[in-house]
C-alpha cells in the first residue's frame, strides 16, 4: 500500500514549469546587480564566476577582433596560455550560437589551421606561451584573422 504522508508530500510540490519561472526571476534580479549587469539572461555558472574572477583582479578581458568588426570579449585567467585563449574563444562562440541559433557543428581544427591571432603584429603561435609573456594584459586587443597560405 502506498505511503499517504509520499502522496501528500507530492501534492505539495510545484511544477517542474513553475520551479523554472521562479529560478529564472531569481536569476534575472541577480543579473541586475552592477557586478553582473553585463551577463546574458541566460547566464550560465561558467560566465558568472569569470566576472566574479575580474572584479576581483584574478582574470582578464582579451577583446578578440574579427574581420568583420565584431569583438569578442574574452575571460581568461591573468596566467593564462594562447591555448586557455583559443579554449575560451570556441566556449564564447559556442554559448553565442546556442543562444542565437545558427550553425550547430564548427570544426575548431579547421579554424585554427585557418585562422590566427595576433597581438601588435605579433602572431600568437606558441600555444604553451603565456599571454602576459606576449605583453598581453586587461583589454587588450588581439586581431583573429586568416593566416597567408605559404607557396
């Protein structure tokens, strides 16, 4: 025989639905704090603790440019190497095309056999090298662009 206080206890409980609406304001009153105002509504853990990083100085923005003028603002540790660059670059891309929709399926080998980044004309190729060996600090710019192709 069934337990009545189990029954009782589910009569009780809210939605899946209404769980999720309420997290949801919770989240969005949060994302209103100055700290965190710049975040997406969608905000996943990830992004709210590099912002937490920044304002505490344990991270660095690295404003990534593309050839058609968008800049991508990367989170990185002050420590960071080109690879933790390249890593949250694919991260960014991805989170913005799960939002947006768009292409499903990008193949990161391609586009680093294809593109670039480069700092004060400086190509980044070294992907154990730290940023900061780089001269790459806090807002700084790195240009991610199409490598020549060699002859």
């Amino acid at each position: 025989m069934a337990d009545p206080d189990a029954q009782e206890e589910d009569e009780d409980a809210l939605p899946h639905s209404e769980i999720l609406d309420i997290f949801e304001e919770g989240l969005a009153r949060l994302v209103q704090d100055p700290l965190l105002c710049d975040l997406p509504i969608q905000v996943t853990l990830e992004e709210v603790n590099s912002q937490i990083a920044l304002e505490y100085g344990q991270a660095m923005t690295v404003r990534v440019l593309k050839a058609d003028g968008e800049v991508m603002p990367i989170v990185v540790v002050q420590n960071a190497s080109v690879l933790d660059l390249k890593k949250a670059i694919r991260r960014f891309m991805e989170l913005k095309q799960q939002r947006e929709g768009g292409v499903k399926h990008v193949s990161w080998r391609y586009v680093w056999r294809s593109y670039q980044l480069v700092f004060q004309g400086e190509k980044l190729e070294d992907d154990k090298m730290r940023l900061k060996d780089y001269g790459i600090r806090n807002r700084d710019e790195v240009t991610f662009m199409k490598r020549l192709r060699k002859k």
